[in-house]
C-alpha cells in the first residue's frame, strides 16, 4: 500500500510539473506565453522576466544565425565602438541598463551577448553603410541587414471609433519565442516621487523589452516602427528609446521625452491617450523628431520609413508597396476598417499581412494588437486580424486589467 500512495504521489507531481512547464509553451488557444512581474528594482524585473521566460530565450538566442555570423564578428572587431553605445546609454538610461544586466542574469547569457541583440538595428545599419548597400527590396534588407523587426500602423479618428492598429512584423526566429509581460513596478522618476507603473508588453527575446506595443496604467497605449536611415550616431539605441514610452504618462511626456535624446538612429512612436481620446505618430531621428497628431475625421497609415522627415534613409520596396496599397484601399472609418488594411494580402509579392515568402522574405505578421481608445479595449490576433475579426485570442480590458 505504501508503494502504491507513493506511485500515486509521485505521478501527481509529475502532472503539477509537466501542466507548469506547459504554461510556457506557445499553444493555438494561447500563442504567446504570458508573465506577471512584481518589484520596485529594475535589475530585480530584469532578473524576473529572464527566469520565467528562459527556455525561449536561451533557445531563441542558441538558434539566431545573425547574432553568431554577424553580431559578434561585429562586436570582436569594434568593441571601442561597442563601448562607446555602451556608455552612452548607461549614463542616459541606468534603470533600462540595470533591466538588461538582470535579464543576461535571469538567462545566464553574457551580457554583450544581450546587448548586441539589443543594439542590432544600429549594428546592421552601420555594416549597410560601410558595404554601401542599398538593396531594392524589402525581403533583401530583412535578410541582410534589418535584424528581426518591422511593422504596419493604422490610425483612424472618426466619430465611429478612434485608435489605433499595429501589426507586429518580424523575423520568423522570434515566431515562438516571444511573450507578454505584466508588469508591477514602482520607482522614482527624474526628480520626482515615487511613481508605479503597471504595463503590459508584447516581448521580443533576449533584448529590452516595450520594443513593440502596450498599454500602461496611466492610459496610453503604444506601439513602434523600424525605420532604416543611412545616418547613425552614438547615443541613445532605439531599443531603449522605445522601451521609454512605457514609462510615459501622457502623450506630451512622451514628446518630451523624443525631443530631449540624441537618438542613435530611427524609428516611429505610435502613441494613444484613453482619456483625452487622441492619438499621434512621432517620427524619431538623428536630426529630430516630427510628431503628427491624427485630426478628427482623418486617418493616417505608418509603415517602415519616414513619411514626413526629409532623411536619407535605405529604400524599403515592403514599405512603399504595403503604403501603395493601404491608400487605395476604402479610407478607414471604423476598427473593422482598421483590421481588413491591416489583414490584406492582395498585392502576393509584398503584403501588408506579411507572410516571408519571396520576395519579402525574412519578416512575418507574427500577432495584430487593435486598440480601441473608445471601449478602452486592446484586441490581440495570432492570425489574419480580417478573417479572425470576431474571434481574437485576446481581449485585455484597459478599464481593469491594472486594478489591483
């Protein structure tokens, strides 16, 4: 009888263990692992995300080519340079800085390691300019030279609804890898009291996250877009400039913040405020920022290059034909509007609904978030937002979600 209560106790275990290890596992009913985080230390949050989320970051890293052909062959002939980024973003964001050391901890990966994933659009674009490439098309770019990020935005203030939509495109290694994070966290903020902060991010693996969209307690919702300028400078990495707009509590902070940096190179912010009921786009560069505020009765399309700054930047055939596209279609009126641009594949070769096939291989749509400013609501999509419309894998509700 013992032997049978131990064999019983034994198999119970197991299970616990086997259904908690299956609680990270990307699923069809939940693709992308989620993780609550609590604490008031950025290393500690750190540390936190890398300990639960591990095993997909330490397989992600072991089978991302780029990082060990590219990357660190990189790193081994610059580090003056590598230290020179290094430096400049410790001194500008130490928190952010302290996440990524308790993320390398979290993950026993080194931290350059960590860091050169996090610096990686600056570093291909500085090999794209010492090669003097400018391929034409967006598949090449992605391969070569773009690392493992893209990214459609649709914007729309109407008097049926107001917000925005994102498609979060990137590169196929990330597909299952990547997961959300809640976050409870309370600092001080520049020259100020005690602040807390409760988020929730879709997370790449292995770099700072807040790099692709989310929302915070403070009601305002975010999300990003690569862009590829030809210019880069030592400074703040893009990375933790878009990890910041986490931190914002409204959209005036977050231009603020933008216009005080000296970024290292480009991207776009597409910012949402619940309460005031407006959205922007702020394009961000070397030379500045241009913020574009989306009037009523207007909608506005982002995709992976400036729009409305006069910077060089590396053509994007992905970007040009998806803009092409999303012009002739309907203008958007309403989230549904919103999700069929954003689900559209009618142009096979480059589709806004990404899918790597040739010739705009190395970027997939990997997840749609709508965010529906109106119903304080973020809809989430593992396939087709279009086809999938009434059916997403998740709904978060901003009115409660950061109740306690």
């Amino acid at each position: 009888m013992s032997n049978q209560i131990f064999i019983t106790i034994f198999l119970i275990v197991i299970v616990l263990i086997c259904q908690e290890s299956c609680s990270s596992v990307p699923t069809s009913e939940n693709p992308f692992p989620e993780f609550h985080i609590k604490g008031s230390n950025p290393y500690y949050i750190g540390k936190q995300v890398g300990e639960n989320a591990r095993d997909m970051i330490r397989e992600f890293v072991y089978e991302y080519k780029p990082l060990k052909d590219k990357l660190i062959p990189w790193y081994n002939k610059n580090q003056d340079l590598y230290n020179k980024f290094l430096v400049a973003n410790t001194d500008y964001f130490p928190n952010y800085m302290s996440e990524l050391v308790g993320l390398s901890d979290g993950t026993d990966i080194p931290f350059y390691q960590i860091m050169l994933l996090t610096m990686e659009a600056e570093i291909n674009l500085i090999i794209r300019g010492e090669t003097n490439e400018n391929e034409n098309g967006a598949g090449d770019n992605n391969k070569n030279f773009v690392g493992y990020k893209g990214c459609s935005d649709v914007h729309v203030n109407s008097d049926e609804f107001i917000g925005f939509g994102h498609n979060e495109d990137g590169n196929p290694y990330v597909k299952n890898t990547s997961f959300l994070i809640y976050v409870d966290q309370t600092f001080k903020k520049s020259g100020g009291e005690d602040t807390t902060f409760k988020y929730f991010t879709y997370v790449y693996p292995g770099v700072i996250w807040g790099v692709a969209f989310g929302c915070n307690n403070h009601k305002i919702c975010y999300s990003c877009n690569e862009i590829f300028p030809k210019k880069i400078q030592v400074g703040q990495l893009k990375l933790f400039l878009q990890r910041s707009m986490i931190d914002v509590t409204s959209i005036e902070e977050a231009i603020e913040v933008l216009q005080n940096v000296t970024a290292a190179s480009a991207f776009s912010a597409n910012i949402g405020d619940l309460v005031k009921k407006e959205t922007v786009n702020i394009e961000v560069s070397t030379e500045g920022i241009n913020v574009k505020r989306i009037e009523p009765n207007n909608h506005y399309f982002h995709f992976n290059m400036f729009r409305r700054m006069d910077v060089a930047q590396f053509d994007d055939t992905s970007s040009i034909e998806r803009l092409k596209r999303a012009d002739a279609m309907t203008p958007p009126t309403s989230m549904k509007q919103i999700a069929q641009i954003l689900g559209d594949h009618t142009n096979t070769d480059w589709p806004i609904y990404r899918n790597a096939n040739p010739p705009d291989v190395g970027m997939e749509t990997l997840t749609t978030a709508l965010m529906d400013l109106n119903n304080e609501k973020c809809s989430m999509y593992s396939g087709n937002p279009y086809t999938d419309f009434d059916n997403p894998w998740k709904v978060i509700d901003l009115k409660t979600i950061f109740d306690d």
